[in-house]
C-alpha cells in the first residue's frame, strides 16, 4: 500500500470509527485501518499528538497531520492539501 493512504487507528467496538470507516470505504477513499493494539508506536505517535495523551478512536493520520474524530469531509480535506 502506498505511503500516502491515511491510516485510520481505531479501538473495536468504537462506532465512531466503525462509522468512519464504512463511509470511507464507501466513498471508494483509499486508507488502511489499523488497531492501536496491533501498533504500538503508531498508538504512541497518537498520544504525543492528542492534548491529553489519549489515544483517541478514531485517529486519521494524514501524512504528518493528525485528525481526531474526523469526519468524511475532514479526511478528504486534509488529502487535498497533501
């Protein structure tokens, strides 16, 4: 996959991030899903940048910004200005 997909890291069972995925997928807008537990330095990388430490689900990572609870609209936004 290429280095450019956002990454969406999510707890099970959140539907928040349950959400966001299918509307993603959805909307054909290529991402790969990956669980905080599965990853741990990508969970590390989500708590230095949420304000309170948290790993937050769910977490978009595009390029190097950091969207917490985005929206479908958000993501694409953040994709455009790559």
């Amino acid at each position: 996959m290429a280095d450019d997909v956002p990454i969406v890291y999510y707890t099970p069972g959140c539907p928040y991030s349950a959400r966001l995925r299918a509307r993603l997928t959805l909307a054909r807008v290529p991402h790969r899903s990956v669980r905080f537990r599965d990853d741990e330095a990508g969970a590390r990388a989500v708590r230095e940048h949420h304000e309170e430490g948290f790993e937050l689900s769910p977490t978009v990572v595009v390029g190097s910004e950091y969207l917490s609870n985005p929206s479908l609209r958000q993501v694409r936004e953040a994709i455009a200005r790559r």
